[in-house]
C-alpha cells in the first residue's frame, strides 16, 4: 500500500510515504505539500518522491497481474495436454516463449524448497538407477539433484526451451561433465530409443505418458513431484497419474506430501 499526503494536509509538517510488501513494511518520512509552486524545495521533493511511489505500484500491480496470468495460462495447458496430448502441437510455441521469456530470472523466482518433494521421491528409490532421465529439466535443478544424490548415475537433462538449456549447460562443473549433460528436446517425442532409462523424472512438468513407457526399461522407476502440491500451476492430480501409468503397465505406486508439495513414484513392470 501507498501512504500519500493530501492537499488538504499542506501545512502539516510531516507525513509517511511507505509501501508494504509481504510482511516488511518500509516507511519514508517526508514533509509533503501538494501545491508545488510556492512550496519550499524539500516539499517539492517530498512529492517528487509521492509521485514516484505512485508509479513504483503500478508497476507492482502490473507485474502482479501479468504472474497470475502466466500461472493460469501454465494450468490450462497442463490440463488441456493431459486431457488431450495432440493439443500440444498448438499451444508448445505459445509455452515455449513462456518460458524462454522467464528463463534470466527463474533461478531468482524458484523457492528454497522447490526440490523437496522431488529429492523425497529420490530417496524412495531401491536402488541407485544407472542412467536417469529428468524431463523438462529448465535450469538443470532437477538433474543436478540427481547427480548430487547418485554419484555414480549418468544424468541427461532435457527441456524444450533454448534459453533455460543454456543456463543448465552452463552448470555442468568439471567434475560432473563424464556424467550430466543437458540437450534440448520436446517431452512429447523424445530422441532417446526405448528402454534407454532406469528412471525418468519430472519436477513440475507435463506428463507425456507414452513417451515415459517407451524410454524407461522394465523395472525402472517414474518420478512426478509438484512443489506446491495442488496450489502448482503446472500439476496433475496423483489419481489421474495412476491411472494413465496402470493402463501402461506400471505398479508399485509411492505416494506422499512432503512439506507443501507432493511426490509419486511408480515402476514399469
């Protein structure tokens, strides 16, 4: 919020400008007069000063907006692809752009927990997977928790967006460069053979089931965590996940709620 003086308070000899956000609450002290033109200099500053503040939240407020907008444009993708995966076609150059566009700032936006329900998962597994998969990897968070977990696993990273690859590539440390590498690729067609994978992973991605059967080997492991549990904007229930992985074959489900988030892991039979 903007605290503003008036003109009716011109002679008073202090005011607030201050603006909340979350829960920090920052204050200015300013004597304000609203008729500039025989107003002493700190009064024309202190307006100056107002009418700064006045733009600073509209510029909020703008920003505000146009988030909420991206958060609900990322839902009804994800649920018009799960319903129907040939809409895909249509709306990938539309989430693509999304997500170039939010790629320099995206480590910044991420929260600290963002990977909690992803690494609980991980650690479900039975046993170390020799070659992972971590589909729609963005920055490369995902793949680079899998290395750090499984030191001896070979880690393919992959995400349709140029600008997020370029960022994860830049990640890959002298020591991580014989086993993590990033390309791109599209999650509805993947450019790996069948059965490649001993787990195929996904931190707030769209599920392409058929491509998740196809590269992953028998007794290898699927991964699906959303950090915010329902509250995602990229999230598919866990009941319709089982259901699409049960007609393709996979059992042994996992499911669990760590912190905000959710986790469910299944093995192909």
């Amino acid at each position: 919020m903007l605290v503003c003086s008036s003109a009716a308070s011109r002679h008073k000899s202090l005011s607030t400008i201050g603006f909340a956000r979350g829960s920090t609450y920052v204050k200015y002290p300013f004597s304000v007069c609203a008729d500039q033109g025989n107003a002493p200099r700190h009064r024309k500053a202190a307006n100056t000063n107002c009418s700064w503040w006045r733009a600073a939240r509209s510029r909020f407020v703008v920003k505000a907006l146009l988030e909420r907008a991206s958060r609900r444009f990322a839902r009804l993708v994800t649920d018009a692809v799960v319903a129907r995966p040939g809409a895909w076609r249509l709306l990938r150059p539309l989430f693509r752009r999304q997500w170039d566009q939010l790629a320099p700032t995206w480590e910044q936006l991420r929260r600290p927990d963002t990977f909690d329900p992803y690494v609980a998962g991980l650690n479900t597994l039975p046993e170390p997977p020799k070659r992972a998969l971590d589909v729609g990897t963005g920055t490369g968070g995902g793949a680079l928790e899998i290395a750090t977990r499984f030191p001896s696993t070979e880690v393919v990273g992959v995400d349709f967006a140029v600008a997020m690859m370029a960022i994860a590539a830049s990640k890959v440390t002298p020591s991580l460069a014989g086993r993590v590498s990033f390309r791109q690729a599209d999650a509805s067609s993947l450019p790996f053979g069948d059965g490649e994978f001993d787990l195929v992973a996904h931190n707030n991605m769209i599920p392409f089931f058929d491509e998740i059967a196809r590269v992953l080997r028998p007794g290898g492991h699927a991964l699906f965590a959303y950090s915010s549990g329902a509250e995602t904007p990229i999230y598919v229930p866990p009941e319709r996940i089982r259901a699409e992985l049960e007609r393709r074959g996979f059992s042994d489900f996992a499911y669990s709620s760590p912190g905000r988030g959710t986790v469910l892991v299944a093995r192909k039979r």
